[in-house]
C-alpha cells in the first residue's frame, strides 16, 4: 500500500485560510492541491469545536460528546480536540484539513495529538495549514505557502525551511518613559503563601508559594487545567478566590480593603482577546493614549504630551506613518504591538501577558517576543508571561511551573 501524501501549507497573517478550506471541503479545484479533487475531506480545527459547542448550548444537541454525554465547554482544549478527531474518523474521509491543531495545548498533549497525527498520516491525506514551522508534522510529503489567495508549492523540503526560517528581529530606539510614574512603595509585588483554591470540591491549586518582585521577568507554565488562569484571576482581582488566602498585591493582603480599582492601576494585562472589544474606528494614536485612560477608545482631547508618547511608542513599532489608520484594518501582528504598546504605556509595576502570541506566525511571534524582551530589559515592569508554547528566543529570567496532581496542582520556582 503506498503512503499517502501529506500536504504541509505554512499560512500567514495575510493568508487567506478561510477561502482555501471552503474551497477544498467543496470540491473545487485548488491550485497545486488537485489531487484532492473530488476527494471528501473534513474539517479539524477550533472553529468546529466551536459550532459544536454552539449546537450544544442553543439546541441541547449532544454530537462530539454523545458517548460521554459531558457538555463541550466542561472539558479542556485537548479532550475537546480528541472528541473532535474521533468524530471526525468515524465518517471515514478521504483527507483531513487541519488548522493549527496544536495551538491552546500543553506540551504533553500537543506530544500526543503529534503522535496520533503521524500515525493516521500513514494511511490517509493530511492538510496542514500552521502558522508556526514548529508545529508541521515530520509525515509532511509536501510543502507549500499560502500569500493571501496564491498557494506556492516548493520543489523540496529544504528549499522550505530554508526560505521560511524565521529570522531574529530588533527594535531600534528606547522604550519611551511615561508620562507620570507609577510609584509602589514594596519591592515585593505579589506575594502567595501557601494558596490552595478548589472549585466544585475539585482541587485545583494545592500550597502554593510564589513571590513576584520588581523588575523580575517570569514564565509562568502548565498543562491545561493545572491552575494558571486561577492564579492570574486572583492577582487581577477578578476572581473572589483571593479572599480568605494569603494573598498580598503591591503590599496589601487581599480583603483589607484595597480598591480593586487602584489594583488595576498598577497592573498592565494583555490578552489577544481583548483585540474584540476595539471594533469601532479608532486610530493608532488614539489606541495607544487610551492606554493612560483605561478606556476602551479614547473620548477625551488628548493633551501634546499624551500625542507625544504615542508618537514615540508608534516610531518604535515603525508604525507611526500608521498613525491615523483604524486599528481594527491593521494586520493581526501589528494589532497585537499596538496592544501592547497601550499595555505598556503607563510603565505598570506588573504587565501580565495571558498567551499572546497564540495565533500569530513565525514572523508577527518573533517580533512580539523581541519587543517582551526589549521591555523586560529597559524597564522596571515585572513581567509575567503565559505561554503554552515555548517561544524559543524569549528571555525570561525566571519560570514557575505548574505541576497537576490529584490533590491539586503544585508549584515549582526554576531559576534560568
């Protein structure tokens, strides 16, 4: 029996991934992917989870989880990628496309999904479509690109990798100062002792000690479920689990009757889904100076000083000729710097940064890493940064790593 080839399609930020995919699952003709014609091919990836899921809560329609009858949003990203396939194998296709089918998993998980993947790469046609080179299968027969709409295909692997390899970025220029410094009068920012939180009688954290201080550049990583979300909601104050813990943030314990308000002062926090809340015509200027007003847009006049610092920030992006475009036509990647730049524009004692390369390709990644990077060594900003992924050129001075267990996840300092 002959091996099956295995297309590996390397997509960008500017890839137009959506209009391949319906074309390939409608049977039309793909340029250098004819092959796959009239061939019938299904769909993994999170957008199917998602109209599952969808399914679930509109109409109470059980499909992926008919068997365990456990309701979809009950379980992590990796069973709920495994109920995926399962159900997607049982209808026997011919090819399955995936779309970054590693992305929102732990290591040990995306080890086996990989492991899985290779296996049913042996007797039938995969159709990877990643962002990152890491991440493509080493069953991949054939390698493409996607620009937009044109899908090249390279004469061999190592013309591949050799053209795609992603390249070290920098930034020229320092990171502007801000306007009126946050002053916090403990050297020690957050402090855990002995923490244990359990939801539903299920412990999740079991004595945990971590303490974060000024200026310190932190990883913080675990599998999925092990507790990472818990303990960021507690720091942000926006889980009531903090309370009755020995808990202090910026010198406070937790229910002595710190302000929430003044707490998310002295915290910058950035999440690649906040991008969803700008959906109006903001400009670039006006997205960075929101910044120093916690809004979600700006409604104020901005001052010459506040025009200023957003220049400053812009220029350092290389944006600034982008000062009056609408935040929301940029491209992902420099949507995410502009998010960052507004993260950062107050020089928060603590910037916590919740997966934010996720989605993001080689290129966009390196540059978001590189500018982390330039942050941690140009400011007094205590940075935490959550990956599931390890970026490769980050440079994190510290890890805390979350280990699950039965009794609750435990927590372990490594010192790099």
């Amino acid at each position: 029996m002959n091996t099956p080839k295995n297309y590996a399609i390397l997509i960008q930020n500017n890839s137009n991934t959506n209009i391949l995919v319906k074309s390939l699952l409608k049977h039309q003709s793909v340029s250098n992917l004819e092959g796959l014609q009239p061939k019938k091919g299904l769909l993994f990836s999170r957008s199917e989870i998602n109209r599952f899921m969808d399914e679930e809560e509109r109409h109470d329609i059980k499909i992926l989880t008919r068997d365990t009858n456990q309701p979809l949003k009950t379980m992590s990203s990796g069973e709920q990628k495994k109920a995926l396939l399962h159900y997607l194998l049982q209808q026997d296709p011919d090819f399955l496309i995936l779309v970054n089918p590693f992305d929102n998993l732990d290591v040990a998980t995306q080890a086996k999904l990989k492991d899985q993947l290779n296996e049913i790469a042996s007797s039938r046609t995969l159709v990877q479509l990643v962002s990152r080179l890491e991440d493509i299968l080493p069953s991949s027969t054939d390698f493409l690109k996607l620009d937009g709409n044109s899908l090249h295909k390279y004469v061999s692997k190592e013309d591949f990798w050799k053209v795609n390899k992603t390249k070290q970025v920098q930034f020229e220029g320092a990171i502007p100062l801000p306007l009126n410094p946050i002053h916090v009068s403990e050297k020690t920012l957050v402090q855990l002792k002995n923490v244990s939180v359990s939801f539903d009688g299920r412990q999740v954290l079991n004595q945990i000690d971590w303490k974060i201080e000024s200026g310190e550049f932190w990883q913080l990583i675990g599998p999925n479920g092990s507790g990472k979300s818990t303990i960021l909601s507690m720091i942000t104050g926006d889980s009531h689990k903090g309370y009755g813990q020995d808990l202090t943030l910026f010198g406070q314990k937790k229910g002595s009757g710190e302000s929430v308000w003044d707490l998310k002062q002295k915290i910058g926090y950035y999440t690649p889904a906040i991008t969803n809340k700008f959906r109006g015509y903001h400009t670039l200027e006006h997205m960075v100076i929101s910044g120093l007003h916690d809004s979600i847009g700006l409604y104020v006049q901005p001052t010459d000083a506040e025009k200023q610092l957003a220049k400053q920030w812009l220029t350092l992006l290389n944006l600034n000729h982008k000062k009056d475009d609408y935040f929301k036509d940029l491209s992902v990647g420099d949507k995410r710097l502009v998010l960052m730049a507004r993260a950062m524009v107050k020089h928060p004692p603590l910037l916590i940064l919740d997966e934010p390369t996720a989605g993001l390709d080689d290129s966009s990644a390196s540059l978001f890493v590189a500018l982390v990077n330039k942050i941690a060594k140009e400011s007094d900003s205590a940075i935490v940064f959550v990956s599931h992924r390890k970026e490769s050129q980050l440079e994190p001075e510290r890890i805390f790593e979350l280990h699950p267990d039965p009794n609750g996840s435990k927590g372990i300092e490594l010192v790099l």
